[in-house]
C-alpha cells in the first residue's frame, strides 16, 4: 500500500483522503440505521394496549422510552391525543417530516464521493500522462523504458483507486437510500395506525359518557318514584 501511494502520486493522496471521508460516513450511517431498528409492529401493539384503556400516561412514557423515529412520531401523536382526527393527522406528518432531515443526513456527500472520486482519477491519469511526455521528452532512448513504465504506473494507479472509491461509495449510497425509503413508509404506517387508535379511543370515551348520563338520569327517575 505505502509503495502504491507513493508510485501513484500526489493524487493518490487526494483518493485517500476522500475515501477516509466515505468510511467515516458509511459508519455513521450504518450506526445511525442500527440505532433507530425496533420492530414498529411490537411498538404499535404496546401502545395500543395503554391507549384502548386510556391510560395515555403510560402510552406517552412507552414512546417515550423508545428509541428511532417511529417512536418519535407516536410519542408526538400521544402527546396532543385530545385534539381532533384532522389535527392529529397534521401532527403525525409534521413530526414524520422533521426526522426525514435526519435519515438523510451525509447522503448528498457520499453521492458526491462516488461522483468526484473518478474525476480525481482522471485528473490524476492525466497528470501521469503529461508526467510521461515530459519525461519522454528529456529522457534518451535508452530511458525511455522506465520513464514510460513509471507514467503508466501512475495514470493506471489513479484511474483503478478513482473507480473502486466511486463504485464502493455508490453502493453504499443506494444501500442506505433504500433503508431511508423503507424507514419512511414505516413512520407513515405507524403514524396513521398511532391516529387512529386515539381517535377510536375519544370515540369510545363519547360513547361511554352518554351512556352513563342515561343510567343516572334513569335512577333518578326510579329515586323520585320510591319517593312519592
């Protein structure tokens, strides 16, 4: 490896340089996506345990508790689960917005290194070329063997580092668009399920409050019949 950046150049040093920076961010993304996994399923059914009996407190610390976005956006829901459908909705998406920054995050960048990564190797195969005719053109003829062998060395150095930088970098990159993607549907799943279960909740609670007026007012009735 020493030999191979010190025969390819001053480019090569570039290449190293960016795909330091590219291992940085796939470990960054790859400890983010491995923080944010819980099963939303097992989330949802917890939740809607506490919520069915209106125990909203327990609800709200249980979100509260877990970690990654999909709990986020329920804990936002549960937080303001005496407003309407309408506005629960609203909540649900604003909150499901405001964590798509962070699932997105360094994504542009890696893009950009499987995108600059092959330029920095032309450029460097260039610069080995010029290196070459200059050399070709002061060496004499018995030299010219080493010199030519020394510039392809280099242009072929910087064109193969530049191609397998890019093609990692892209790989990763769509790795990670694509578990953002799924992430997305998820918290949109878990954010019109965690709407729905609060807004079957006030209805049952609307429900039960008439009825229980209705058995009053009955025994009064009865209270007043025994009465006269």
């Amino acid at each position: 490896m020493i030999e191979l950046i010190e025969q390819g150049g001053a480019f090569v040093w570039v290449l190293m340089v960016i795909a330091a920076w590219g291992m940085i961010i796939v470990l960054e993304r790859i400890i983010f996506f491995q923080q944010t996994r819980v099963n939303a399923g097992d989330l949802l059914l917890g939740l809607a345990s506490h919520v069915k009996k209106g125990n909203y407190s327990e609800a709200i610390h249980e979100a509260a508790r877990a970690p990654g976005p999909v709990a986020r956006v329920c804990h936002a829901v549960l937080l303001r689960y005496d407003l309407p459908r309408a506005d629960l909705r609203d909540i649900a998406q604003e909150a499901g917005q405001l964590e798509v920054p962070r699932m997105e995050r360094n994504l542009r960048g890696l893009h950009a290194l499987a995108l600059i990564s092959p330029l920095v190797g032309m450029l460097g195969t260039v610069s080995g070329l010029i290196r070459l005719f200059i050399d070709l053109s002061k060496e004499s003829v018995g030299q010219l063997g080493g010199a030519m062998s020394e510039g392809v060395y280099q242009s072929l150095v910087t064109t193969a580092l530049g191609l397998a930088i890019a093609i990692s970098s892209y790989l990763f990159y769509l790795y990670f668009v694509g578990r953002t993607k799924r992430l997305v549907h998820r918290i949109e799943r878990a954010g019109i399920e965690i709407v729905n279960l609060v807004h079957d909740s006030q209805s049952r609670a609307r429900d039960i409050k008439p009825a229980k007026k209705d058995q009053e007012s009955e025994g009064e009735t009865k209270k007043r019949a025994k009465a006269k």
